[in-house]
C-alpha cells in the first residue's frame, strides 16, 4: 500500500505539564483510492509510541486511550473512514494532553503509527527527538466550574517566570483537553476567573478564561481560549493601597469582575470593563480576619472566614447581606478554606493549633435544605507523627470526605471516611494535593520530574491507585 505518513512536532521541548503538539500528514502515493481511518477517528488505529532515548518502548498513546482517561463513558473501538484519493493528502494537527499523561522529565523519540488490520494499512512515521523538562512548580492555581460541563482548571507557576494552563474533566481528570505555557510571563499574584453562569448552548464558554496578574502597580488582564491568547485585553491601574486578591469572576458576556484588598480583613469588589475599574462594593468582615475566603454566582458574593469556627456570609452585588451563618468549633483554628462553585459550597479544615492531632473536615452548602443543614462538621483523628502542612478535601456523592494530607516529614496521606489513612508518596517537601470527587474519586498532586497527575483510587479490598488503560 503506497502510503506515507510525516510527522512534526510543534514543541520538541516541552515541561512536563503540557502535552506533545504534533502535526501530520498523511498522503496516497498510489493510482486508487484508499478508504483510511479518519484524521479524528478515535479508535486504536493512530497511535504514538514514544521510546527511550536508547530506542526502547517506553509509551504507546491513542484514541482509545484518550477516551479512558477523559471520560467514564463505555469505550467506542469504532473505526470512523474516509476515502483518501490518488495524489490526495490530509494535513492535521493533535495535541496529545488529551492522549495520555504528560512525559516525565527526559529524552524521547517520538514516532506516529496508522494500522488498519481490516484494510491493510500499517504505515509508520520517521522517529523524532523530544526531550521533558521539569521547572518546579511553586505555585498552583486551581478553578472547577461548570459552565457547560463539569471541568477543573488549572494554573501551573514555575521557578523561572512561566505559567501552563491545563482544563480537563472533572469526573475523569487523567488526561486534559489541553495544556499549554502562557504566552506571557507569570506574575506573584495570577488568577483565572471563575465563570458565574450555566449556558449549555454552546461549549465555547467552557474553554473561555480571564487571566488576570497584578505587577509594579497596575494590573492585566488577558482573555485565553483553549489555551490561546485571544485579542482581548485590558490594563488598569491599582487604586491607592490596593491590592489583588486571588479571585476573580466573569458573566457570560465576558465582563470581568475583581477582588481588591483595601485593608485587613476587608475586600473590594470592582467590575472591569473597557472604562476601567469600578467599584461595586466594600464588605469588612466582622474581626478583621486575615484568613478569608471568595466565591460567587449570578445572584451573590459568598465570603467564608474563621470567627471562633466558620462563618459564611452572602451578599448581592450592591453588597446588601443576604444571608449570614456560622458553625462554631471551639478550640480549632482555620488552616485552609475553598470554595467549589460547583458543589455550591465552602471546604474548610480546621485543627486544634500547629502540632494538635484533633482535625476536622467542615462543608457549609450556600443553599441548604434549612440552616441545620448548611453545616456539616467531620471530627478527623489524625495518627501522624508530622505537623501538617498540605491538605485537600471533598465529597463523593455518598457525602463521604476524601482527603490529602501531606506532612512536614515529606510524607503525602489519603483517608476516605473511618478508613484508615493510605500512605501514597513521601521524599518531597510540597506536593500540592487535590482531589475530585465529581464521579469516581481521583487524588493528584505533584511529584519531581513527573509533573502534577491525578490517579483514580480504587476503592475496593487493598485500596490502591490504579493507573489508566
């Protein structure tokens, strides 16, 4: 069969939090027509296979793994065709984030392969040189939202200035649908902006963020797209003794809203359109905290903060409280607190000072059946012989908490529920745990030279994590 396959690959040098961006082509160097697998086709029939620099196989990706690590529906082994004429060529690109896990830090050679047993196509591209890096990572941004379908976003800071954006689903977080550095450099302080509406016509608003970074007084803000930095832009200057807070919010026609620390325990929030920086309102928290937490939706802004245990309150967007809570915890202290739109809830852990072992996981729902329900407090007796320094949590849909809690002796633990804690990793002094709960229960953190990964946790006899494929 007179067929030639070419591969590029857009990226030879890449960290190991994006994927391969490749190009291909495949031409008929034949006088018949030839039926062939599809350029999206997403069955086996394109792989490819990555090899150690030695030349032995080290990776094989597809379609077929892209569907497992993207998404919990059944897999479709369906072969999709398409008639190639004489002389004709296909041009395409891929970015293979979505194919598998990013590569570990080294070299590689990468190689493209088609095969169709049913219609005698095996044809293989010429090997190319790639090589992963690590940066480090010293900072890490993470959003889920679900303005069409349920995903997390993620913001990866390195040592030297760069910043990747990654977006995958959030009910099978393996794989993304990109991943990519920034076209511009990473500043102290960069957030995404958390989309504050539902609208399933169109998945374009998925794919849609503000990128927003404050630096020498002024701050930026850039639209990306998939990945890609599209036209829109803005700056503006800082109002005096302001600064930003690592929130920010968009409406479904792109208008951008920020969060703005004028004092202590107080927030601003600023609408930001082609006029520049307006305020909205000015909320001071009972007691000055400086530990608070943001989030919002369409009708209000939810604030969560410690005041002798958790307090929550709503405000509509002229700052008028709507609705105020709080759940005492005596003798805890707050040591983190997140707010997932989507749950449409605070995450807060709180434990008893720096060296206590009485912890408690605490959810406060925004729109609870009654305020009996809107707190949920879950005591945690943590055996560990470390202070802790990292910890994740969230429910599945039985309402159990899974946790991450990395310790000062390098050490990174799971516990699901009255389970005993899963010793997962140790030897590094930040890890960065995050756990998804949207479907079946993922733990991802960070790990020298292999980048940030999630694995699904099997919750059967022996829990373990299992890898994908």
């Amino acid at each position: 069969m007179s067929l030639r396959l070419d591969l590029s690959v857009e990226n030879p040098r890449l960290s190991v939090y994006e994927g391969l961006r490749v190009g291909l082509a495949l031409e008929n160097l034949g006088q018949a027509a030839q039926e062939l697998p599809e350029p999206d086709d997403e069955s086996g029939s394109l792989s490819f296979l990555i090899y150690r620099e030695d030349g032995t196989p080290f990776l094989a990706m597809n379609g077929l793994t892209s569907q497992a690590m993207t998404s919990t529906a059944r897999i479709d082994r369906r072969v999709a065709r398409e008639v190639l004429k004489p002389g004709g060529r296909w041009n395409w690109r891929a970015d293979l984030s979505g194919w598998h896990y990013p590569l570990p830090a080294g070299r590689y050679l990468v190689e493209a392969l088609l095969e169709d047993p049913a219609a005698g196509v095996h044809v293989r591209s010429p090997r190319l040189p790639v090589e992963a890096v690590d940066p480090g990572l010293t900072g890490l941004s993470v959003l889920r939202a679900n303005p069409v379908i349920d995903g997390l976003s993620f913001l990866f800071h390195a040592v030297e200035g760069t910043a990747w954006i990654r977006q995958c689903n959030a009910t099978r977080p393996l794989a993304a649908w990109y991943s990519r550095a920034l076209p511009f450099p990473s500043v102290p302080i960069q957030v995404l902006s958390q989309p504050l509406f539902f609208r399933p016509e169109s998945f374009d608003p998925f794919f849609r963020h503000w990128v927003v970074g404050s630096r020498d007084g002024r701050l930026e803000a850039r639209m990306i797209e998939s990945g890609e930095p599209a036209p829109t832009d803005m700056q503006a200057t800082l109002p005096p003794g302001r600064a930003l807070l690592p929130w920010a919010f968009h409406a479904f026609d792109g208008t951008l809203y920020v969060a703005l620390s004028p004092a202590l325990g107080a927030f601003e929030i600023h609408v930001w359109d082609a006029d520049g920086l307006r305020l909205l309102f000015r909320h001071d928290l009972p007691g000055r905290p400086a530990f608070f937490c943001l989030g919002a939706d369409e009708n209000a802004v939810h604030t969560a903060y410690e005041d002798g245990g958790l307090a929550c309150v709503s405000l509509d967007w002229a700052g008028r409280i709507l609705v105020r809570r709080r759940q005492p915890l005596r003798g805890l202290k707050a040591q983190w607190i997140e707010f997932d739109a989507v749950d449409g809830a605070f995450f807060a852990f709180f434990r008893d000072g720096d060296h206590g072992k009485t912890c408690a996981c605490v959810e406060a729902d925004l729109d609870p059946q009654g305020d009996a329900d809107a707190f949920t407090v879950r005591p945690l007796d943590l055996c560990l012989r470390g202070d802790v320094r990292e910890v994740h949590f969230r429910r599945d849909k039985r309402r159990r908490p899974h946790v991450l809690i990395a310790t000062a002796g390098g050490r990174l633990y799971y516990k699901c529920a009255a389970k005993a804690l899963m010793r997962l990793a140790d030897g590094q002094t930040a890890w960065y745990p995050r756990v998804s709960s949207a479907g079946r229960t993922h733990v991802g953190f960070y790990r020298k030279d292999m980048g940030f990964r999630f694995r699904e946790v099997n919750q059967g006899r022996g829990r373990r994590l299992k890898d994908p494929g």
